[in-house]
C-alpha cells in the first residue's frame, strides 16, 4: 500500500482539520521554527494544537506532537488518546511514532514524508510494526504539496539569514512537486 495514495474515507472532513494543522505550521515558519503543524481531534473537535519549537526551545524534543500531548496530558487522562486522531503537516518522526503508539492513538492523517526521521514508512513503521502496543492505522497525502512547500520556504528563509552565504547560496524557492510515484528529492528536516 502506497501511504500517500490511500483512500480515505469522507475526506473533506478530514481535509479541513489538516488545514488547521498547516495553521499551526505556518504560525511555526513565522517563528523561525521548522513549519511543522498539527491538531488532535477528538468527537469532531480540536482537543490541542501543537507546533514545532525546538528552536525557541533548544529542547530538540519538542516536537509540534509532544508540544500538543503535554497540553493534552496536563487535563486529560492519557486514555483519551484512545478515540483520538492526529491530524500531523509532516509524517512523525520515529520518536513521535513510538510515542503515539504507546498512547494508542486511533489514527495518524499526515501530509508530506519525512524520508529522513518518518516513524510511518517515511524511513521505519513503528506505527504497525511487530510490537507489545496495537499498531494505528495511518492515511498521509493530505495537502501534501503545502506541507513540502512550508518547509521549502524555511529553508530559503533560513539560508537568507545566514550571516555568511554558504554553499547553499542563491537558493531558490522551487516550485515544481513530483508526483507520489517518483522518488522525491524531499526536503530534510533539521541541518
Ligand atoms: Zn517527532
């Protein structure tokens, strides 16, 4: 099964909670943070919001996903999480991954791969490997072009910052997105 091609059932519905979660991520681009997004849905209704913020930070932890579960865990019993969904910009990371499947989070939506640190096929499948925890079913494409885009407009962001160019000078925003079915050059989280 092609991840990022699945079929996934009343899609609007699910379509417009991950607009809320690029909100987040471009709220994080606008914080210098690496634009990752995310909500966690439950009954139909936002239960946190989470954005990357590990630079603000320096807690290389924070990921928008733990920033969201610390919200939820703060007023909730973590058993919530059980009929709650995940609505991620970019696929989780394996730390977030593991993390997710030990709360048994019902389902995973995300937009892009993240083919350096991706917990759900990006590079490892934590969420439905051979494990003590039940695996949860996960469905990523979702606005898929947006959530690559924000990350490539962070990237020139950053390098237009750099107080020296370096070898990534003149960097341009490229435009052009490849279909699922070819190996994409994708962006990499983190330098
Ligand atoms: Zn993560």
């Amino acid at each position: 099964m092609n991840v990022l091609n699945c079929e996934i059932e009343n899609r609007p519905y699910h379509e417009a909670f991950m607009r809320e979660a690029i909100d987040m991520a471009e709220l994080a681009l606008k914080s210098d943070e690496t634009p990752v997004g995310c909500v966690f849905v439950r009954d139909g209704k936002v239960l946190a919001r989470g954005m990357n913020g590990t630079n603000i930070s320096m807690n290389g932890t924070r990921h928008a996903e733990f920033v969201a579960l610390s919200q939820i865990l703060a007023e909730h019993p973590p058993s919530v999480l059980q009929d709650t969904d995940l609505y991620v910009t970019v696929e989780p990371c394996i730390m977030c991954a593991s993390t997710l499947r030990q709360f048994r989070i019902r389902a995973v939506y995300f937009g892009c791969l993240n083919d350096r640190f991706g917990g759900c096929g990006g590079v490892m499948r934590v969420c439905d490997d051979p494990s003590v925890d039940p695996p949860y079913p996960i469905y990523g494409g979702i606005y898929r072009e947006e959530a690559i885009m924000l990350l490539r407009r962070f990237y020139v962001q950053e390098n237009e910052k750099a107080p020296e160019p370096k070898q990534k000078k003149n960097r341009e925003l490229k435009t052009e997105i490849l279909p699922v079915t070819v190996q994409i050059p994708s962006p990499q989280l983190g330098e």
